[in-house]
C-alpha cells in the first residue's frame, strides 16, 4: 500500500490538495498510466529537463495549493525548443502568487490525441467510496457522459463501467486512431477503487484529461487529490437482521391478525384495515381491539390485546395512537404476535418528538422480537394467504410480483396496474417510515421467497446505504429486482475541488450503484410496473437479436427504432433459409427485413406460421409481435353496428374473434416451447382492454404492451439482466 505520509503534513489537513505532481506520483503507485515528466524549480533546469524528456513538453506552474491550473494561464502547451522553454519557466514562475506557498514547474512530454477522458475517486455520503469514468477534457461537467462504480471494483466490473459509457464511438478506432486499450483502462478502474479503500483520508481523485494516445493507450496528463476527513466514511450496517428474517413469514403469511383500534367510523384506519381483512377472503384468525368492546363488521372487539389467547396471532395491525404503541407491542409480544405492521403517525415525520418517539419504538420492538413494519404505513398484501390488511385498495391478482415502496400511494399504483394488466402481485408492503425495516430488507425476503419471481420497488431518500447496498447484491444475485427511484436531482455529493466530485449528482451514483448490482433502475411508474410484469411472465433471452413481426409497417418502423435506441438490443438479421422460409408464407412484396412486415398477405395461418419459424429460428433471440387484435376490433364494430347477428355477421365476428385468440394462445405456446421472449403488443390493450385479443393475452399469463416501444424497453431491461447474471450472450 503506498504511503501519503511521505507527502507531507497536507494529509493530515481536511480540504487540502496535493500538487499535480504528488497526485500523479502518487496514483502511479494504483496502475495509473502517467507520462515520463520532472520537477525543477528553475528555469535553466526546465531546459534541461525538456531535453531528457525530448522535445515539445508541456509546461505548468504546481503546488498543493493550486488546484485548477488552465483557469488561471498556469499552463504552456507544445513548447518545441529550448528557448521556449526558457522563456515560459520564468513567466509562470513570476506569475506565482504569495499565497500559492511553495511552487515548482512540472515540465512533462507533450501527449497528444483526439479523445479525453476523466476518472477518478469521490466519496458519496450515502454510499461511501465510487470510482468515476467519463468524457474528459473541459466539456467534461456540459456533456456529463460519467458512469461511477463503488470502490472496490474487479476488472469485470470496470469493463462493464467502460461498456456503460454512452460516448462508446470515441472507444472505438476513431479518426485514423486505434481504439482505446480498454483492459489497460479497466486496470486503471480497478487501481482507484483500491486507492480509496486503502485511503479513507482521500476525499477525492481527479484525473483530468486522460489523453487517449493514437495507439489507444489513456494517459493521466492531470491528476488532483483532495484530502478529507476520514469520519465522512458512511459506516457499514449489519447486512441481515435477525428479528426480521424470524417475523418476516408473520408478515406476509400469518395464522391470525389482531387490528388494534378498530373503529365503527367507515372513515376511519381501524375500520378500513378491518374491513379489507375480511373483504379479502383471509381464512386465519380475526379479532380485533376496541375500547368500548363495540362490534365492528360482524367482530366482538375486545378492550386490550392482553384479553386474546396466546398463540393464535401472529401480526398486528396497528391503528391506535403512537401514544399507546409501545404498552401496545408489550401486549403483542405476550401472546405471541412477532410481526406489527403500524399505519400510527407522530415519528420520524413529525419533528424531534417524533423521533424520539420511534427510536424508542424500535428500540421496544427489538427487545422484543417483534419485526416492525412502518409505522406511518398503508399496510401490507399477501395474495398467498387472501390477506389484503392495508388502508388503501385494491387487492391485486395473485402473481409473482413482490412490491416493497417507501410511498404508500406507489404501492397502490403498482396493486391498481396489477388489477388492469391481469399480471398479479405476490406481496406487497408499504414500508412507511421505514424504522426498523426497509426496503431493502423486503427485497430480500423476496428474492428467497417461494411465492415471488421478481422484487419491485420505490425508493427515495435512503438513510442506509451501505446496507441497502448489501441487501440488493443479494437479492438481484437470485432474481430480477426492478427499482424506481424517486428524488433523482442534481443536489447530490460534490468534492469542491474536483470535476470528478462536480459530476457526482446523485442520481448518478444511484445509477452506478444499481448497475453494478445488478438491479435494473426504470424511469416511471408504468415502466416499473411493465418490466416487473415481463420478469414475472416471460422468460430471459439469451442474447440481444430481436425479431419484430408485424402486420403493418409503421409499426415495426417505430418498435425497430426503440431498439436502435437500445445500445445493447440489435435487431437480428434474417440469415437466407429463414428469409426463405417466410418467402413461402408471405407475398413477394412482404418487408424482405426485419422487421418483417406481412404487408397485408395475412391467411388463416400466416401469423402463426411465421411467428414459429421466427421464434424456432436460433438467430433470433426475442420476438415482438404486432399488430394483434385487428380483427377483433372490426368484430366489434360488426356486433355494434346494428346488422349483427344477421348477413352472416355471427359467423364472421366469432371467426375474427376466435382468430385473434389463437394467435395470443400461439405467442404464449412457442414462447414456453423454445424458451424465449415473445411480447405482443398493441395499442389496444389500453383503448380497448375487453378486446378479445387483449384478453386472451391477459389469459395466456402474459402482459399485453400498449405499444412496441413499451415491449422493447421492457425487452432491453430483460435482456441487461440476463447478461448481469451471465444467462446471455453479448
């Protein structure tokens, strides 16, 4: 490990810089590729040492206090003789400031390339240490083409924070150059997540340009370490919780619900709470609490929980005043209940009260066993167990989904999306204020959860990072995790001395952290719900050639774009026995391309034909499908338009219906048969849902797209997991 003591008393003083030439030296030691360079301190040494160098260098005036040299005419570029290089060592000399303290001149070979590049280390207050690639040079901060990663990072995982990098043109051979050594940068990568492991006292290393040579080689020409203050480091959390993996089953499975507080008022949490217990067709045990002991929906409430038998509940659903909970949980506890879902107010959200308040209720709940969930929550689903025991509806279909938000109102979002698309939800919680057990904590419970094939979730802020992080490794490592993040603005973490600290918003870092764990990061609510809903239905492909099957053009015109803009889904090409195949099911002038268009020669069993051949051929590995439901939205019209059942219009509708099924029913089939992904999409499944199409995709298990673009970026999410997991090909 390289040692910075030997660069001074700057280590041990916060908010101080090292000079160019100490950060360089000092980076070196981590595999960071720097150019042959020297200090002098003279003029006559500069020349001397531009002639060990070879002619043209580069010239700058360095110290630990000048961080940004350009800003202030410090530097002098392409000097190509000695009297050059006379003449800039005593301008920048004398354009030395008395509070630059000790100065000296760098004098280093004059690197040249069309390409920069930007690295470096900054240290996230939430999630602690990230390594950071970008677009370099002085556009570096307008363009914003960065990727971080945490620190530390393996090679693996630095050519895929390379690989993230939108600018992947300027990586490749570019204007007569070869194209960037990219094990040589991964090594480098790798280099700074060890230099910020092994130096918490490091606040930031800025690398900027990394000059990217005419033989691919990136070379440090600018290095800057910041020091900070080795307590900023976020502290590490335990990264499982014991009490709640033992109350989690409580949860979401229990053998009885007590609903403490019930209420006669419609309006009211404890009836609402109540009343969707039962309306949900629960068959555990039921009782409920009330201080008058009136009856509520049917249930003789009782005045204290300490009046119930032991052993026959094993969650609460908590509705009485934070005044009362922690007596209340004491309560619990004595007749065996290990799990408390708490929709109470008054904690963290109110003010310093508040806080105590549910510090002390964790702190109640830990002592105890009991796994506490909220509070200030909407409640939780269990579609296994009939238990919908929350405030705000609906109870969803059972699925596979398993929905954890840190907003109530998300989780009905995603329950009401269920409902519409008919792909259903296994769990679903809200977890409130999040006091004792997160959202995280919930995705790994589902990611070992029977009953849950992929975790969906809304994020905002996150008090935890380190154990968030922890939680979702371990549950993107068993299943899809899709995550929205909510609060993704610009105010994220900044090192005032660095670029590479400039460009670390925090939707960034998010995005980096995510990426590297596998969790797939959406952008709205509906492509949240949309790409859990193809993780729950469709299998992962096994490599990014996409066919696109449609019966018009405009609409593969537009699906093919989507995938275009997908850097990592292509559209496959039709090798010459697959082109020959459909020539025999399809009239000459179909698309002879894909997207294949069928151009109007439609028969009986043109769609499924070609839709096998597609799906059967081992150059595709997706399939988009479009354009289904045509017939039976002409059927509707015939059953509306006054003529019907009569001029033969019975048997034409039910044919068009029935057509529309066989190919949703066919979609379904071949997709289980050869084990890939095939979407159909339509705009129907939003303008008409009762299509008879749209319904027997619904039926068939699967999510019915409102459009080809929606199936695509669902795809491509697909797609990017199953190469996370190394289910597919590149």
């Amino acid at each position: 490990m390289a040692n910075l003591a030997e660069y001074g008393d700057v280590v041990t003083s916060p908010g101080r810089t090292l000079s160019e030439a100490d950060s360089k030296s000092f980076v070196r030691n981590y595999g960071v590729p720097v150019a042959d360079e020297r200090v002098v301190d003279q003029p006559e040494a500069a020349v001397e040492a531009s002639r060990l160098i070879g002619l043209p260098v580069v010239m700058k005036l360095v110290g630990d206090t000048i961080a940004h040299k350009s800003e202030r005419g410090l530097v002098r570029l392409n000097l190509g003789d000695e009297t050059s290089v006379a003449v800039a060592a005593r301008e920048l000399l004398a354009a030395a400031r008395p509070d630059d303290g000790p100065v000296a001149l760098l004098v280093a070979p004059m690197i040249r390339g069309n390409r920069e590049l930007i690295a470096g280390v900054v240290r996230d207050p939430t999630f602690g240490p990230m390594v950071m690639l970008g677009l370099g040079g002085v556009l570096a901060e307008a363009v914003g083409d960065v990727v971080f990663r945490p620190a530390p990072l393996d090679l693996a995982e630095a050519q895929r924070q390379i690989d993230a990098l939108e600018s992947q043109a300027l990586l490749g051979a570019f204007r007569g150059e070869q194209a960037v050594d990219r094990q040589l940068l991964a090594e480098t990568l790798v280099g700074l997540g060890r230099l910020a492991i092994e130096h918490p006292e490091v606040a930031s290393v800025d690398i900027n340009p990394m000059i990217v040579t005419p033989e691919g080689r990136a070379v440090a020409v600018d290095a800057l370490i910041e020091i900070g203050s080795m307590s900023s480091e976020p502290e590490a959390s335990p990264g499982e919780r014991a009490q709640a993996r033992s109350g989690f089953d409580a949860l979401f499975d229990p053998k009885g619900v007590v609903v403490t507080g019930a209420s006669t008022h419609p309006g009211k949490f404890g009836f609402v709470a109540l009343h969707n217990i039962l309306a949900s067709g629960y068959t555990g045990r039921v009782a409920a609490t009330n201080l008058g002991r009136e009856e509520v929906l049917g249930v003789e409430t009782v005045a204290s929980v300490s009046e119930l038998d032991p052993g026959q509940f094993d969650l609460a659903v908590v509705c009485t005043p934070a005044s009362a909970n922690l007596e209340l949980l004491r309560e619990c506890a004595a007749i065996g209940v290990r799990a408390a879902f708490l929709t109470s107010a008054g904690y963290g959200e109110a003010g310093v009260e508040g806080a105590e308040a549910q510090r002390q209720l964790v702190a109640v709940a830990n002592e105890l066993g009991i796994l506490l969930a909220g509070p200030n929550g909407q409640g939780v689903v269990s579609t296994p167990a009939s238990l919908c025991a929350q405030i705000v509806a609906p109870m969803p279909p059972r699925g596979s989904i398993g929905v954890a938000s840190q907003s109530g109102n998300l989780v009905s979002t995603f329950l009401n999306l269920a409902r519409a698309a008919g792909v259903g939800v296994s769990r679903a919680v809200s977890a409130g204020n999040a006091a004792d057990v997160g959202v995280g904590d919930y995705l790994a419970y589902f990611a070992a959860d029977d009953e849950t094939t992929v975790g969906l979730a809304y994020l905002e802020g996150i008090t935890d990072g380190p154990l968030l992080m922890d939680a979702l490794r371990r549950a993107a490592a068993e299943k899809p995790m899709v995550l929205l993040k909510g609060g993704a603005t610009e105010s994220g973490a900044r090192a005032a001395a660095s670029h590479t600290g400039a460009l670390a918003a925090n939707h960034r870092v998010f995005a980096g952290v995510a990426d590297a764990l596998g969790v797939t990061r959406v952008e709205s609510a509906q492509e949240a719900f949309e790409t859990a809903a193809t993780f729950a239905t469709q299998p992962l492909p096994r490599g990014p050639r996409v066919a696109v099957l449609t019966t018009a053009g405009g609409w593969g015109v537009l699906t093919a774009d989507t995938i275009a803009e997908d850097r990592h889904l292509e559209l496959a090409t039709l090798p010459a026995d697959l082109m020959a195949a459909i020539d025999e099911r399809l009239p000459s002038r179909w698309s002879r391309n894909n997207p294949v268009d069928c151009a109007g020669g439609e028969t009986r069993d043109t769609i499924p034909e070609v839709l096998e051949l597609l799906v059967a051929h081992e150059a595709v590995d997706a399939v988009v499908y479009l354009g289904i439901g045509i017939q039976s939205n002409q059927a509707r019209l015939m059953r509306e338009g006054g003529f019907h059942p009569d001029h033969g219009l019975d048997r034409i509708v039910d044919y068009h219906e029935r057509q529309d099924r066989r190919f949703a029913e066919e979609a379904a089939r071949l997709s289980n048969l050869h084990a890939k992904p095939v979407l159909v999409a339509t705009e129907l499944a939003t303008a008409d849902p009762d299509n008879a199409a749209v319904r027997a995709v619904v039926d068939s298990g699967r999510l019915c797209y409102s459009g080809g673009d929606r199936a695509a970026r669902a795809l491509g999410h697909l797609y990017r997991y199953a190469r996370f997991r190394g289910l597919a090909a590149r």
